[in-house]
C-alpha cells in the first residue's frame, strides 16, 4: 500500500508556508520591520542627533518628513507596481529606503539628516505598501487571516525591539549606526526581493492623486515652517494657514478625477467624515510624546536614551496589548470602545502635562498606558465603522485612505508640536527649562485637540450604529 501524502490543512501555518513560500514570507517580515522599527529608533536617538547636529528646533521635521514620505509612497504604490511589477519596486524601494538612512547616518548637517528622512519615508512607506501588495498576489486567501497577523506582531516586537537599539546605539555615543544598521538590512531586503518574487507579477495600476498629494505637502510644510518664525504670532498665521490647506485638500479631493479619499470623507454628517476626523484628531494630539517624549525624559528625568526610549515604547505596546484584548467584541460594544478610547487617549495627554517632567513613575507609565490604550480599544472598531458605511465600489479606496488620514495626522501634529516648543525655547538648546516649558506647553495645546476627538466620537457612534442595523 503506498504512503498517502497528507494535503495541507486550508489555512494552517502548514498551507502558509507551502510551495516555496516561507522564503517569500520572511521577506515581507523584514520589509514590514523595517518600517515599524524606524519610527521608534529614530524618536529614541534624536536628542543625540540635536546635540551633534544643532537640530533641537527641527525634532518635529524629522518625524513629519519620514510620515509626509509615507503618505505619498502609500498613495503612489499601486501605481508604481502597476507600472515596473512588484519584483523591481520592492527592489527599488528597499534601494531607495537604505539610500535614506545612508544619508542620515553621514549627514554633516541637520538639512541632510532631514532629507535622509524624507527619503526614507517614501522608501519605508512603499515597502510596507508593497509587502501588503505582496501577500495579496502570493498567498491564497484562505491564508490571508494568518500572515495578516504574523504582520500585526512584527509592529508589537518592534516596539520593544526599536526603543532598545536605538538607545544603545544612542548611550554608547554612536547614533549614526542605527542609521548604518538599517542600511544593511535595507539592501538585504533588496537583493532577497531580486531572488525570491516573481518577476512578472503586478499589481493594480491606476494614477496618482498629485494635486492632493501636493495640497498636503505645502500644508505640512507650512505648519513645520512655523517653528522658524521666532514669534507667536507669525507661527500662528503659518500653522493656521496649514491646517486650512490640509482641509482645502479634502475639498479638491472630492471633485477630482483621482480621489486619495472617499468621497463622503470631508462630511461631518457622514460616518466616514467623523470617523477620518477622530483618528486625525486622536493621532495629532498624541504625537508630542513620540517626538518630544525621550528628549524631555532625558532633560528633565536624567533617564538615559534606552530607559527614555521603553517608556515611549509603553505606549506602542499598551495599543497592541488593548487591541488584542477587546478584538472579539461585537454589537453596541464597539461603540463603547471607540468612546471609551477618545476618552483613554485624551486622558493620557492631559496627564502628560503634570506627569511628563515630575512626579512618580507609576503616574508616567499610566499616562503612556492610558494614551496608547486608547488607540487600541478604538481604531480597529473606528476603521470597521468607516469602511462599513462606504459604498462597495469605495471601499479598497477607503482601507487607503485610513493609513493616509492617520500618517496626515501624524505629521500635522509633529510639526504643530515641533513650532509649539521652538516658541518656548526648546530649539535654542535642550536643558531643564526648555525641556520643562516645552512639556507643558505641547500637552496643554495637544489636550483640548483631543477633546475634540471624543466629541467627533460621540456623533460617530450613534450615525455607525444607526447605519448598520438599517
């Protein structure tokens, strides 16, 4: 009798990595590691690239560059693997993204290292696009559930991985070799995505919204540029004008022939219109303490860059840690989270005003705890509410645009941050003082932002809910 070859179990790790495929998955492991991991190590070394490159007053560029980068790789994607195929473009975005931490780990100056950032964002953007490219043509969709969660983990380790090697490289005094250290892994990345994608596979094409792309740069651009005004007023006017470009490019993006967003996506009466502006809000407000957190905890705590560094990372890790505790909930219970989560969040960067440069460290971690933990109860519940009420037809458009909202948001609040503490004298020098007054006055303006979040929540909720049991 002749030994009978057991097929594999549809959608068991068995059938995942079947036909050739575990090289293929580890490469879009590495991929995705490589841009969850950047975030992290960068915020954990800044303030060593401040004191050798005089760069304090551009702490906000350096994260809004690398998230204004992967706002226009994650809309320019499809397009690209459309044109060239997915073999060559993860090839040259992985190129592209090394090219970027090169820059930064040389750069003579802080405007190289700003441009090794931006760099590397659009490189780091268009891998993360392309690994997700990746599984959809690779992998049978009776799998997707399981490599789609190996992909959620890789951004939970890279939260205790990132703080870690961006603070030992930071307190041995050789920050630069994090850069160098991606830059290897970058173009190992590369040279695997030569030898193990298939040459001939695409993915869609399409074109590329470049007026709204555009009308978003200019308004980031704008808001970062109000950290060189030196007055209140000037930078007032400057971010003002920023934020009025940023709702100017939803405006267009409606009529145009190639829309980066939903069309419902600028309407407050619309489920897609609160929901894009809660995670915008949520996400802005929050970006002061992955910016200036490890500076100030630094300055105000004496904590060394690894220690500065993990308590950033508890906020990354409450999120995974929150997400995955209510991710079985189902009815009115989703409504619950994403209130209870616009209120976690807004709690936290209150907190932060009081906790951030004083007080005991239980009060920081439960701040961090608090802020993280909001995202987690509420984004998966937020995003399932937007593209539910979306039309069929708009709905791959929508799981787009959540990324675009979140990476916008991010930035504007990184570059808000950054022009709030250069008026309080942060960008003249990190001490005490300035890293004290630059706390205070980034929170008490990040926390009614916030606020607003829970209201946009609010009118979320019920308009979701009402929508579904229609």
């Amino acid at each position: 009798m002749s030994p009978v070859v057991a097929a594999a179990v549809p959608g068991s790790w068995k059938d995942v990595l079947a036909e050739g495929r575990l090289a293929q998955f580890i490469l879009i492991c590495l991929a995705v590691w490589l841009h969850a991991a950047d975030s992290l190590v960068t915020a954990t070394i800044m303030p060593s690239v401040g004191a050798d490159l005089g760069g304090y007053a551009y702490f906000g560029w350096a994260t809004a560059g690398f998230l204004l980068g992967s706002v226009v790789a994650g809309a320019s994607a499809g397009w690209l693997t459309g044109r060239v195929g997915l073999r060559r473009a993860f090839a040259f975005s992985a190129a592209l993204y090394a090219a970027g931490c090169l820059m930064s780990a040389v750069a003579p100056d802080i405007w190289t290292f700003l441009i090794g950032r931006l760099v590397q964002g659009v490189g780091g953007g268009w891998l993360a696009g392309f690994a997700s490219v990746a599984v959809g043509l690779l992998f049978p969709d009776r799998t997707l559930p399981k490599v789609y969660a190996v992909m959620t983990g890789i951004w939970g380790i890279a939260t205790l991985i990132g703080p870690m090697l961006g603070g030992v490289f930071a307190d041995a005094g050789h920050w630069r070799w994090a850069f160098g250290a991606f830059v290897i892994q970058a173009l190992a990345v590369g040279l695997a995505a030569l030898v193990l994608l298939p040459r001939g596979e695409k993915g869609q094409g399409g074109a590329i919204p470049a007026r709204q792309l555009l009308l978003v740069g200019v308004g980031v651009s704008a808001i970062a540029g109000a950290d060189l005004m030196g007055g209140f007023m000037l930078a007032l006017v400057l971010v003002s004008a920023g934020l009025a470009i940023l709702v100017y490019s939803v405006r267009v993006d409606v009529r145009a022939p190639v829309r980066l967003l939903p069309v419902s996506s600028g309407d407050l009466g619309s489920v897609a219109g609160l929901g894009f502006a809660t995670m915008f809000l949520m996400t802005a407000a929050s970006m002061g303490f992955t910016v200036y957190g490890p500076a100030i905890l630094q300055a105000t705590r004496g904590y060394s860059a690894l220690a500065a560094g993990y308590v950033i990372g508890v906020e990354a890790l409450a999120w995974t840690v929150a997400a995955l505790a209510v991710s079985n909930l189902t009815g009115v219970w989703r409504s619950r989270m994403v209130r209870a989560g616009a209120i976690c969040a807004t709690l936290g960067v209150a907190m932060f005003i009081w906790v951030l440069t004083d007080g005991p460290l239980w009060s920081l971690l439960a701040a961090a705890i608090l802020l993280g933990a909001g995202f987690g109860l509420s984004s998966a519940f937020m995003n399932q509410m937007v593209l539910a009420a979306l039309p069929a037809e708009e709905r791959g458009l929508g799981g787009g645009a959540i990324n675009t909202v979140r990476f916008t948001g991010a930035a504007a609040g990184a570059a808000v941050a950054g022009a709030i503490a250069n008026l309080t004298g942060f960008g003249e020098g990190l001490t005490i003082e300035t890293a004290r007054s630059a706390a205070y006055a980034v929170f008490a303006v990040a926390t009614p932002v916030a606020a607003l979040a829970i209201v946009t929540a609010w009118k979320l909720t019920p308009k979701a809910e009402a929508e579904a049991f229609a």
